[in-house]
C-alpha cells in the first residue's frame, strides 16, 4: 500500500526537516529545505521560513545579497497579506525593517 501526501505535508516536512539541519549546524541543508517548503506552505509558516534563510544567508554563509533578498521577500509577503491583523503586520514589518537596515549596513 502506498500512501500519498498533500503539497501542504510535502511543504510541511521541508519546513521541519530545514529545522532540524538548522539544529544541527547542516547550514546547507538546511537551506534547501526552506526553499524546498517555500512554495507549499501557509503565509505564516513561509514567512518564517524566510527569516530562517536570512538568517543563516547573514550569519553563516556570510552572503548578505541573498539575506538582503530573502528580508525583501518577508518584508513583500508581510505587506501584501490581506488576512493577518494590522497590528501585527505592523510588528513584524519594524522586526523586519530591522534586519533590512543592518543588511544594508553590512554591503
């Protein structure tokens, strides 16, 4: 018997699968499984997945133009949601704006 997952559980898996590399400083992997579960996965879970890839573009692999690119993509899906509450896009756009002042100091 074979069983068979949504795009949603495929995405999902990524996402956690990226973690658990993160958790184990396979920086590598741990990006391609972000990436991987960027396309299948909910707003929230993307948005997330998008500050992870920042993160480790800025920190480990030192590559600020990716870090900048993954910050304008968080910063783009943060404005362009219609359905998460005004106040707390309003959070997570100066949490974000905050990495995209500190990447721009980095270049």
């Amino acid at each position: 018997m074979t069983s068979t997952f949504d795009a949603l559980e495929a995405g999902h898996a990524q996402y956690y699968l990226a973690l658990q590399h993160k958790k184990n400083k396979r920086y590598s992997e741990a990006i391609d499984s972000f990436v991987a579960s960027l396309h299948f996965v909910e707003a929230r879970t993307k948005l997330h997945a998008l500050e992870q890839l920042a993160i480790l573009y800025e920190h480990q692999m030192k590559d600020y133009e990716q870090a900048l690119y993954y910050t304008q993509e968080g910063i783009r899906l943060i404005q362009n949601n219609g359905q998460w509450r005004v106040e707390q896009k309003q959070k997570w756009e100066i949490s974000w704006e905050k990495r995209l002042h500190r990447l721009g100091n980095k270049k």
